[in-house]
C-alpha cells in the first residue's frame, strides 16, 4: 500500500522571468493562470477528503509548476501561510517546494523557514555549463553548489533535479552531473529526459533540425546510468520522466520519442536485467535452471515493460529453463538469482 502521498499545487511558469528553451510551464500543467489562496485552499481540502483513513505515513502539501522563491515574498508568505495552517493542524505532515537554484538566498531561506517548508528541490537539469548556457537557463554551475550548501545549512531536505538530452549534453555530461550531484549528497532526485513541447525555443530548433531529440533507447539507456550513480549513493529517486497528463497523451502537445508512459519501468527493468544476467554468466558452467527474485514491488521490472526482460532471456539463454518468483524479503531494487541443482 502507498504509504506516501502528495497534494500537488501547480503555479504554472510564476515567478520565472527566464524563458528556458524546452519550457512551456502551461502546456505542462494545462493551467493558464496561478491560483487563488481560495483555490489552494479548496485543492487541499478536496484532496484530503480522499485521503483519510488510508493509513498513510506522510501526507505533503508541495507548490510545483513554477519558480516558487522568484515570487515576491508577499506572495510566497500568502501561499505558505495557508499550506501552513494544514501543518500546524497536523492535517499535513510537510510543505514541499521547488524552484530554480538562482532564486536562493539568505532572506528567502528564512522567510520559507518561518513558514515551516521541510523540502526544497532545485531544477539544476545539468551541472555543465554550456549545457546550463544553450538551454537559457540564465545561470551557471557554480550556483547551485552555493545554494545547495546554503539550503542544507538551514537544515531543509534538499532534492536535485536533472534533466537528460538537452542540446549540447551528453552520456560523459549526464554521468558528471550525477557524479556531481551525489557530492552535493541531497536526500532525494528526480531524473526527467528531454520532452520537446510545442510553442517553445527547443520546439523551434527541432524544426529547423539543429535539435535531435534522443529516441526513447537513448534517454533509458543515458537515465539508467545516472540512475545507478544516485541510487548508489542513498538518493532516493522519486520520479524517472515526466509525469503523464491527458493533455501530453491526446492533443500532440509534444514530438519525438523520449515521452514514455512507462518510462521509469523501461529503465529500472534494464538495471534489474543487468543485475540477473552479471550473476547467472557469473556461474561456469551456465545453470540449466535459475529462479529470478524480487520483492513484489519490483516484480514487473523484473519480468520488464511488456515482458521484455523474460524475452530476453529466452532470446539470449533458450537452453536455460529460467523461472520467475516473488520473495517478499528482499529489498527494492534487489533481484537475486537462485540457482537449482538437479540431482541425477
């Protein structure tokens, strides 16, 4: 059971004066305009209704979809003071933020503080700087090490997010940025590859074809690498690409193949893959029969997005008879190979 839930309050591209070429903050969200406290305040309210008495652990109030610290403090105040007020009542267990790593100091820091925000994520999207310059993002690396530290030294939880396939990236780039993250040492990541949106920079430089997007083989073969890197490390990765919306599904709001509704199985099934094939070619000779195990959880990206991972298997191994079980005490993400001896 999901132990974990978030009450999500979009502010669509407010606070943002930088046009970052792959961004249209309102395609995403399908919101033309911010909300009212009223509206936040019914948006929590609704939102709890559904969620009493499903035993959760922690329930988050979390302001997404814009630069949240690039409001003038009067309005981050107003919102915060309503989130705040769920807190207090124990309605809540958190207030959850993200912003861009150029809209931290000292003076917001404190006000957010006051408010009782716990988690603050940074859309870092890559930690080279000529990456950071092509995609307009108005700032460079050496920003969000600062703020990073600075956010940390207050004492809030702080979340990186990067971005995979920008112009000007690439697999060495994409692997520094999670080396570099995992020095900064936050508690949680998100890994989003490249969507090329409609009525954007990036959309325009995709028309002209100065822009590749990746294909989807690229952005899981690049994002399991970052992957392995965080997960690695502790960092717990809360999301792997985009979040679908019916708007990004039906009318065409996006190109290219680096969308998929499925994409974090995709690639935790082609780490689980790794993981089973490394120790059955460990053994010599090659087990006639192995049972694959995970937990429950991990199952389907042990089986793969559409079985793929089993047709693999049988594709590379067709003279092993290899078998599929749940074992409830492995962790996530553990995948262990058992193999049976046949006594003859």
């Amino acid at each position: 059971m999901k132990k974990h839930a978030i009450i999500p309050i979009f502010i669509p591209h407010k606070g943002c004066p930088n046009d970052c070429i792959f961004c249209n903050q309102k395609k995403i969200t399908a919101r033309s305009g911010a909300p009212t406290m009223q509206t936040v305040r019914d948006t929590i309210d609704v939102s709890l209704s559904t969620l009493t008495g499903r035993g959760l652990d922690t329930v988050e109030i979390a302001f997404f979809g814009g630069s949240f610290t690039g409001l003038p403090i009067e309005e981050q105040s107003a919102y915060l003071s309503v989130a705040a007020e769920y807190k207090v009542r124990r309605q809540v267990d958190k207030i959850h933020l993200s912003t861009r790593p150029d809209y931290i100091d000292r003076e917001i820091l404190d006000n957010l503080n006051d408010y009782g925000v716990d988690i603050i994520e940074l859309g870092v999207q890559s930690f080279d700087d000529e990456v950071l310059k092509t995609a307009g993002r108005g700032h460079g690396s050496q920003v969000v090490y600062e703020s990073a530290k600075l956010i940390q030294e207050y004492g809030f939880e702080l979340g990186i997010q990067l971005m995979i396939g920008l112009p000007k990236d690439t697999l060495q780039k994409a692997i520094f940025s999670a080396n570099e993250t995992v020095k900064i040492a936050p508690k949680i990541a998100r890994l989003y590859p490249t969507i090329v949106i409609e009525d954007t920079e990036l959309y325009n430089l995709y028309q002209r074809g100065i822009y590749t997007p990746l294909t989807t083989e690229e952005a899981v073969l690049i994002t399991k690498e970052m992957y392995k890197i965080l997960d690695a490390a502790g960092i717990k990765i809360i999301r792997v690409g985009l979040k679908s919306t019916d708007l990004i599904r039906e009318d065409g709001a996006i190109v290219g193949h680096t969308y998929h509704p499925a994409f974090r199985q995709l690639v935790e099934g082609q780490i689980a893959r790794e993981k089973l094939e490394a120790q059955l070619l460990a053994q010599s000779p090659l087990p006639q029969h192995s049972v694959f195990t995970s937990n429950e959880k991990c199952f389907s990206n042990m089986i793969g997005h559409n079985r793929v991972n089993k047709q693999y298997f049988e594709d590379h191994y067709p003279d092993l008879y290899i078998s599929y079980k749940i074992n409830r005490s492995l962790a996530d993400n553990q995948y262990i190979m058992i193999k049976y001896e046949i006594n003859t």
